[in-house]
C-alpha cells in the first residue's frame, strides 16, 4: 500500500549529531549494513554530500526519515548510500534527496551508483531520474553473491544514450 505524502520533507546536510540516527536506520534497512567508521569517514570528507531528510514527528520534534552520502571521486558523483526508515518509505522521502542532490551538482555532473539487480523499488527511483543501467558487476554483494547493476546520470542517459559513460 502506498503511504500519503509526508507533511513537510525538510533536506539539510548530515552532522555527525545524526549518526546515532542514522545507524539505527541502516540496520533497519539492510541486510549488511554499514558500521558507524563508515559514516563517519565519509562525512569527514570535504567533497561529498550528505543529506538527512527530516519529517515532523508525531511528538512535534523532527526525526530522521532517511539519509544519503554521495562521494565525489575526480569529477564524478558516486551515489554511496541511500535509506529511507521502513515506516517513512513511499511518500517521497528519496525523491526529496535526490532532487536536493542534483540541485546541489553542476548542471552536467556525471553521478554512477551500484543498486542490486533485485532492487526493483530503488532502480525505478532512480530510473525516473534519468538513471540507466550501464553495466553489472558480478558477484558484487557479499552476503548473496547477487550482481550489481551499474547505473549512471550523465548528459548523455539524459538524451536516451550512453555516449559519454566511462567504460561502455
Ligand atoms: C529505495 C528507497 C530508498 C526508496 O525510498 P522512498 O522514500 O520510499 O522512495 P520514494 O517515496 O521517493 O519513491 C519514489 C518512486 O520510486 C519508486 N519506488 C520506490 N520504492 C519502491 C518500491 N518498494 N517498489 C516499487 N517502486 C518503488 C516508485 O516509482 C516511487 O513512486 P510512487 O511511490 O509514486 O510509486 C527505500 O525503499 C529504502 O530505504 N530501501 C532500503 C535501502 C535501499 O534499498 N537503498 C537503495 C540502495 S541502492
């Protein structure tokens, strides 16, 4: 079933405050989550974005609804990480941070990210933003052996080709 909208998603950049958070979130979400270190190692880097989507709770205090980290290696955008709470999930809340992403890159960045190829929710996310699957990694998962689909955003998915994709 799908969930109404949330009343207000407010997108602000993730503190270090938020990773008790934000842990909880991930443990929730998948099935090898990261560890605190990995958080707090890319939130240390200057380059990258990461976002905390905050809804109002029912107590009046916002919470956390969902988080991303977005890597930038050279001059590409590396989507790391994204999750939304289970409760939250289907009212927009990933949609608020990737649109606060891109509104955050240049105009013709170039943004890649691995999904699970039985990640059908997240690859339709992300394919109604012009993501397309460029390639896969075999065995990429750990826990299942299960592929990794490669997605990227760049100019050119945006035109319908895979011209300027590094490595196709
Ligand atoms: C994937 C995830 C981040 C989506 O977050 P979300 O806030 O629920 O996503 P949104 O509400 O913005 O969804 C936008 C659109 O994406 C698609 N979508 C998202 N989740 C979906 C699902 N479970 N099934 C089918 N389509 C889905 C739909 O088209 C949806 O639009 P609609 O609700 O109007 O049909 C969330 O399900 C999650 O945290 N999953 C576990 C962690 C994970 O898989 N992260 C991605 C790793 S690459």
């Amino acid at each position: 079933m799908t969930a109404p909208p949330a009343a207000a998603i407010d997108i602000r950049r993730l503190t270090y405050a938020d990773l008790p958070q934000v842990v909880a979130i991930e443990r929730r979400a998948f099935t090898s989550p990261w560890s605190l270190a990995m958080f707090v190692l890319e939130l240390s880097k200057p380059t990258g974005i990461c976002l905390a989507a905050e809804i109002p709770a029912s107590a009046g205090e916002p919470e956390l609804g969902g988080y991303m980290i977005c890597s930038r290696y050279d001059t590409v955008w590396h989507v790391m990480n994204v999750a939304v709470d289970p409760t939250q999930r289907r009212r927009g809340i990933a949609t608020a941070m990737i649109q606060s992403l891109l509104a955050r890159v240049e105009r013709d960045a170039q943004l890649t990210l691995e999904v699970r190829q039985s990640n059908t929710g997240a690859i339709r996310l992300y394919e109604s933003f012009g993501f397309r699957s460029a390639g896969v990694r075999r065995r990429y998962y750990q826990d299942n052996g299960e592929d990794a689909l490669v997605m990227w955003r760049t100019p050119a998915t945006l035109r319908g080709s895979l011209d300027d994709v590094p490595g196709t």
